[in-house]
C-alpha cells in the first residue's frame, strides 16, 4: 500500500501541503497516489534521528549490519509484483528490466552484507609498540575504517532501484554503519516509498535504531539543498545530471563544515574505432552499437553518445550501417515527459550547431514520450573547436567523429572531459600500434573496455564506475562494487587503547578472524 | 650552494623581479640570500612540464620510483652540514631537531620507496572472465590504481624538512606516480631549494623525466594561487593554517574541473583528564603535559592547547602544578617574527575574553622571538558559549576547561570542532565509566589517545594524521604513513583488455609477484 507519505524515521509523516503525483509515459496520463513533500520540520526531524541513531549504529557489529541488509533484500522480494508493477507505471520500463534492476539491487544488498559480515573491508592495521626502541619508544597503534556519519542519498532518475532508495549508495552507506537519509526521487515516489518501507521493515526486525533510515518526497531542488546545508549531515551520494550534481557539490563546499559529495554524473562515453576493426567487422559492429546506443532508450549513464575513427571508406560506410541498423530498432518509452523533452532539446541543439550531418533520425509516427533515435556526424575538426557537440544528450542518440588522421584523434581523446568508460574497438593486434592513443583515453575515464560496448556495468569489486570530472566529483572513488563504501568511511587510529576497551576488529586475539596487517605482515 | 632561483624542472630560473629574503629568528635578523619570486610565466611552464612528464612518470615501474625515492633520500644526507645549519639559521630550530626531522623525511621516503617497489599498494583487483554466465556473460574485469597527474605541494612552516619540499605529501605522490610542484615557504626558502637540488640530482640520477619536480620561490599568496586554478594540475596537498587551507579549498572547488585538496590544518587536540587520575596523579600529568605544551615552542599541529576535567579539588591542584611546571621551562625560539606576532595576537585575544583566568604566563625578559609560555582557564560553561575560545593558539599554549559535571564535559566534546588528536587521561579502569565520552570524542577526532600525550606523530601504516574538518578538509585520508599515498591516486578498470597491453600488475602470471585479489581470494 503506496500511502504518498514521508517516513520519518519508522513514522510516516505528511504534515506539508505540497503535492505531486507521478506519471506514467506509457499511458500519457498522472498516476493517481498523490505525494506529499517534505516540510523542513520534516527534514530536520530526519536528520536529528539520523544523529542520534549514528551514535548506536556505529558500533552495530557486522554480523548484525549484515543480517539488516539481507533482511532488506528479502522485504524488497515480498513487494512483489506490486513493486515491479509500481516500477513500470512510474518509468515506462518494462517488466524486464524492472525484475534485472531488482536482482541486482538484491545482489548489491547481499554483496555488501557478506562484506561486512565477513569483516575484513575496515583495513584493520596494527603496529605493536616497542618501548625499548631507541632515540624514542614506540606506542601501540592501532588504525581501521570507521563510519562518516549521516549520509544523504539522491534517487536516480533511470536507475528507480539499482540506484535509488536501496540502490548502491545507500546499500553502502548502511553497510558502513552511516544513517541514512533518501531525497526520494519525484519520477518514482512510489517505488520509492515500497523500497523505504521495506528498510523500516527490515530495521525493525533486525533491532536497528530508529532514524536509521528516512525517506523524504520532493519534487523540487529546496529539499535537497536543505539536507545538504544540514550541519549534521556528513557526505552525500548522487547520481544525476552534471548541472544537479554540481550545485550540490558546490552548496556542500561553502558549508562551515565542507562535506565529501559523490556525484556520479553526466558521460559520453567515447568509442575509438580503429581502421582494420572498421575494415573488417564494420557491419558487425555497427549492429553491436545500434544496439548499445538504443538500450533502454539510451536512459544509461554508460550510454555510447561518441564514436570516433579516422575518415576512410570503411568509416563512410560505418556511418551508414549504424544509421541503417538504428533505424530498424522499434522507438521505446522514455521515463518521464521531462525526460523526453530534454532529449529533444538537446538534440536538436546538437543538430543545428554548424557542420552537423544528421545520418538518421527517426521520424516515422511514435506514441507519446518515445524517444526517436538519431545518428549524426562531423569532422574532428569541428568537433574540436565546438564544446556544444561535447555535451551528453540523454537518450538513443551518438555522435560519430570523423577524424583527419590519428594525431588530430589523440588531440581530441586528450581534450575531451572527463568521462566514466572508453572503448576501443580493435582486430586482434591493432591496438598495440595505437599506445598513445590508449594512454590519452586512459587518462581521461574510470573505465577501458576492450571489443565491447559500455552499457551493461557489472557489479564487482574490480568495477569501477566514476572518473574524472565530469563523469563523478572525485575520481578517488567508485560508485558501484564493494569498495565503493570507502566513500563514507573515514580511517581512525588508537594509540595505547586498553585492549578489551578496543573495538573487536582490533583486540589482540583477532576474535573476527579477519584479515589484518600487523606489524607490515598480512594475515588472518 | 644556494641560489635563491627556482627550479623550473631541471632549470634554475630567475626571471622575476620581485625577491625577499629568509630570517634569523635566534639573531632576529634577515639572511643573506636573496630569493626570486617565480613568475606567471615560470608557473606555467613548471606546470607544462609537469603535464609532460606525467605521460611518462605513471608509467615507470614500482622499481624505478623506489630507485629514486631513495636517491632522494641519498642526496639529501649528501646535503649534510648545510642541510642543517640552513634549516637551523631560517627557523631559529636546534641542530637536534633539525637532524631528528631529517631522520623522519629520510624514513618516509625510504618507506614509500618499500611500498612502491613491493608492489601491492595498487590493490590490483581481478574478476575473471565467464563467457556462459546466465542470463548475461561476464567480462574479465581487472582494477589498480593509478596516478592522477601534477600534484601541487605546499611547504608547511613548522615541518621544513618533513612536510615540505621532500616531505611526507611529495613522497607519497612521486611514490604514487604523480609529478609535484612544491610551493616553496618563504620562511625556509634555502632549506627549500637544497632539499630541491636533491630531489632534480635524484631524479637526473635514475633517469626521471624532467618536469617531474619544480620548486616555486613565493613569498605571498598568489604563486599558490595561479597554481591551484591551473586547468592541469589535478590534486593539492597543504599543510598550515585553517584561514590557508580553507581558501585553497575554495579556490579548487571553484575550479571547472574541481580538484582534491588535501589540507591538514588547525587543532587545539583536547585531552579529557578523568577523576581519579587527577586525584592520584595530578602532579605526574601536569609535569608531562608542560613538556607537552611547551614542546619545540608548541610549534606542532598536535600540541594539546584544550585539557579538559570536571571540577574538583584534584583540579584546581593540578592547574597549579601545571602552570608552576610550565613557568619552570626555559622560553624557546619561534620560527619567525610573524610567527611570534601571531602567537601574541591569539594568547591576548584569548586573555582578553570575559572569565578567563590567566594561571600563568611568563613575564621575565626573554630574547626577540622567543615565546612566553602561558596557561589559562575557564569554564565549561563560558568555554560552550564563546568560540573565540576554541581558537587555536599557536605556540606555547593551553587552556584548562573546568566542566561542572560529565554531562557538561560530554556536552562541550560533542559540539567541538573537528581535531587531529583528543586524548584521554586515566587511572587504569576508570575509562570504562565513561563510554558516551569516550565516543564522542571518537567522533571528533582522528586519533584517540590513551594515557599519553598528543604531540610525536609515529610514522607508521597504522597512523592517521588528519581527522574531521577543520583538522583536515577531507577526513577520508591520512596526511601521514604509507596509505597517504592514497590521496593522490584514483582506481582505474580494465574491461576485457589483453593480457600482454594490460600493465604487470594486472598480467594473469603476476609477474610482480604482489597481492591481489582474484575472484575475491587474496593471494600472491
């Protein structure tokens, strides 16, 4: 039962009176729970739960954070069919998709619970003391991994589960030991408020503080930027547009109190397709990127929005499979009116800059909120002297770059923003002539990925997914995979602690069992 | 010989016509050494450099860096005599400390030289390929991490050897496979520039690309500046005032590319003194903490300016014995006049503050920049209400906070802004009464001492030297040990890459022979 209300701790509150209600793209029309958005008493109630349930959370030990988050994942699979149905109505995502991102929320949720339940992941490291050590004796030190505080979580447009009320942000802020607090996302307050009130539920059954978790509807930027604002409040977690990101980032940099924000946030992806690759597979992977590029109607982060070669027949030629094979792609549903007509505007801002050649766009009859896809090209040149063509259009849409030669490629690779993935697209030895190029690209993305498309980002510890600005705002860390809970932790060190007064991780006898560094030796 | 020019990569440049000179603070008067402030133009070409030689530094072997990380090491002991009595004539130091801070920057590096040339620090993380997964295959999916480029440096004034030119931040980011630019301090400009001839004779030495060092003379705030918003500079380290670091951190926020800035900056490093060892060892701590206090003129971030106690007799005696041991110590040097004017400055504006009950403060004739050591008092319920309060005094200073209860002392803990160091003082089982002060000290700090003074920062892998702003702007790191390193690196993926192009740390034989984690088993 969706009641629009905001929980608040365990308590579902909606004392505002400001409403909105969600949308459903596929049928064109309102959906019918209407939400209530957060009042600022509402807010600062949240937050002062969540610093008071920080002081008990904190020393929660892993085993038991572990069997939160487990519990967590089960109560997401007794939503059942209700939340799947929620998704779709709220996104005009199919059912398909809808059931993939909940296995991998699942999935995240119980990778972090093994994580913390097995215990090794605070880098516990110990240096004995030497009293008789000469000029200066040494103390006993004792370092590992402790939790930042309350964290603030922005749901994702596209990701509703994956990376939102229980997606990676706040599975790791939980698994860490940090509360947390969702700025629920107004496109899927619904499959939000299921999610939040699966974690109430799964806190409640497992003993975890009230104010552990809260759940706060907006649809504006004044509840966010409120939370952000918030003393009390020690890191945040988005993922979203470049401008969004940005301003969080910067309102969290004028703070009395500068928080770290991890924003993962606009990408184009570049693709370099070197000239044998194009010569000899050139239908083949056109068909590939046709289909990358019209994934979930080009709603990813990972979206391949750039392609680039050096101009050649076979490139000519690449051109036209990929518009060809694009246009035989059926148009889909994007997630919200807002979200389509951002996709025309950029589009067409992209297509009326100078020197654009447009090579497909799709123009036959759609129903409302489809997206058409489109294919457009320009010369390294152009694409060089004009920052407009740089900027991602958010949906089924790419740019193809045809370069002069492979300096004028490199001088772009080298130039182009920061980026979370890059591809090379190669025949078998190719790439090895190409090492300047790959070490341009390197140095310009979190991620380099090898005779494969960009979409489709697993879930693993070697995964990373963030890089230079403005793919995320610090490309120290990564958004997805286990080490991604490094973002809301924070070393700290004992010096000559008593031992039964340490903290388990760090007492003599190793009672977790876990992985330590002890003296410079790694053991268990 | 020291020059008084820049090095601009491997050259000496002096094109400038803005110069200064270093001072004598024992014989209160200017050095000889005239010093050229670097040019506009001179930046720009240190940072060109810089960028250039980054395409080659990321990708030398852990060897090489650790070949010249200790040659590093080398030059500097070839410095010598001079070494010390410049460091001695330009901060009014004794040899023994000089020589004691020498020992330290010489260890550091070596140590990075260890990690670097062991190889396992780049947490090489490999998740293997399987092609019949269902419903989706599984890449081959490999991470490390890698350099983020030119790192800009900051001399700090009371560490010329240890955080400064070759200090703790340059060691860990040459370790990483980050050229630097130091930002020289104008208080020890000669120490600067020697420790720079080293580093450039290290780096010809093993063959270094040129551009992987530059020393910049400044003696005001805009050559730091210019080098903070230069577009190709990637990471800041600081260390120094909170005024300082804070505006550099504004300064790269504001950036189009923001950058990480790494300051470690102001800390009062409160010590709770719990009842019953103040009732049976008030004189002991008092004798302790006066060294503590008064400890290379109270010239360190980790001296404890705040002591903290409940009321009581005990109390009151041992303010007494604290301010007659602390007027029992000879006076000291400080490091330069304006270090001096600063420490005058802030003592009388604590002096001045309404309640505030000066219980010692040494008034006999002492010699120009030396620095009369003082003790004041106050309680906690004036300590609460005035922020002027919670000031750091640098120099030899600290306050008594006399708290009504435990409730008070917790309530002043909790609301105190980020520290380096609180430390508790206690009879032995005493501690354990007093948890919810202990945790919230935790939650203040970044090191948490026992029965143990503040001041004396061990290198080693389980120090952390940093802590909630403002002790650092970014609590996630450690300005001291080898996992400082990570400061200035950033993970990187490589999605089905060949075997033979991906860097040795990924390679499937491990020709490195260093720990990685291969589908979650840590193993060599």
């Amino acid at each position: 039962m969706i009641t629009g209300k905001n929980y608040i701790g365990n308590q579902l509150s909606a004392i505002g009176n400001k409403t909105y209600t969600t949308f459903n793209p596929e049928l064109n029309e309102e959906n019918t729970t209407v939400f209530t958005k957060a009042t600022s008493d509402e807010i600062n109630e949240a937050v002062a739960l969540s610093s008071e349930a920080f002081k008990e959370f904190r020393k929660v030990s892993g085993e038991r954070k572990a069997a939160f988050l487990n519990a967590i994942a089960d109560e997401i699979l007794t939503l059942d069919d209700l939340l799947i149905q929620t998704y779709c109505l709220e996104t005009g995502l199919p059912e398909g998709r809808a059931k993939g991102e909940r296995a991998r929320t699942i999935g995240q949720l119980r990778s972090f619970a093994n994580l913390v339940a097995e215990g090794s992941w605070v880098e516990a490291t110990i240096d004995t003391a030497q009293p008789n050590r000469e000029p200066m004796p040494k103390s006993d030190i004792r370092k590992m991994l402790i939790p930042l505080g309350p964290v603030v979580v922005f749901g994702a447009s596209n990701f509703p589960l994956a990376y939102s009320t229980a997606g990676g942000d706040t599975a790791a802020a939980l698994a860490s030991g940090c509360p947390v607090i969702v700025k629920s996302h107004p496109m899927h307050a619904g499959t939000g408020e299921l999610v939040a009130s699966a974690i109430i539920k799964a806190a409640e059954k497992t003993g975890m503080p009230n104010g552990v978790f809260s759940n706060l509807n907006s649809s504006g930027i004044d509840v966010g930027q409120q939370l952000v604002s918030h003393p009390n409040v020690k890191a945040v977690g988005f993922t979203g547009s470049i401008k969004g990101g940005r301003s969080l980032l910067d309102l969290a940099a004028k703070r009395e109190e500068p928080i770290p924000v991890f924003a993962e946030m606009g990408s184009i992806n570049p693709v370099v397709i070197l000239p044998k690759a194009l010569e000899n597979r050139q239908k083949e992977i056109a068909k590939t990127y046709a289909s990358s590029i019209a994934l979930g109607t080009g709603q990813f982060c990972t979206n391949p929005g750039l392609l680039l070669g050096v101009k050649s027949d076979s490139l000519s030629s690449f051109i036209k499979s990929l518009s060809h094979e694009i246009m035989k792609i059926n148009p889909s549903c994007m997630l919200h009116p807002n979200i389509k007509k951002g996709y025309i505007n950029n589009k067409e801002k992209v297509i009326s800059q100078a020197n654009i050649s447009v090579t497909a766009n799709y123009t036959s009859e759609i129903k409302n909120n489809y997206a058409e896809q489109a294919i457009v090209s320009v010369t390294g040149k152009d694409f060089l002297e004009n920052p407009t063509l740089h900027l991602e259009v958010f949906g089924p849409f790419s740019m193809v770059v045809q370069c002069e030669n492979e300096v004028e490629l490199e001088s772009i690779i080298s130039k182009i923003e920061g980026q979370l993935t890059g591809t090379v697209i190669s025949d078998d030895n190719e790439v090895s002539e190409y090492s300047e190029i790959i070490a341009a690209l390197q140095n310009r993305v979190g991620r380099i990925i090898f005779n494969g498309v960009p979409t489709g980002v697993e879930v693993c510890e070697s995964m990373v997914h963030g890089g230079p600005y403005p793919a995320s705002t610090d490309s120290r860390f990564s958004a997805v995979g286990i080490t991604s809970i490094k973002r809301w932790v924070r070393p700290f060190s004992y010096q000559d602690w008593p031992n039964n007064l340490l903290p388990k991780e760090l007492q003599d006898d190793n009672p977790l069992s876990i992985f330590r560094i002890k003296d410079g030796i790694r053991s268990k």
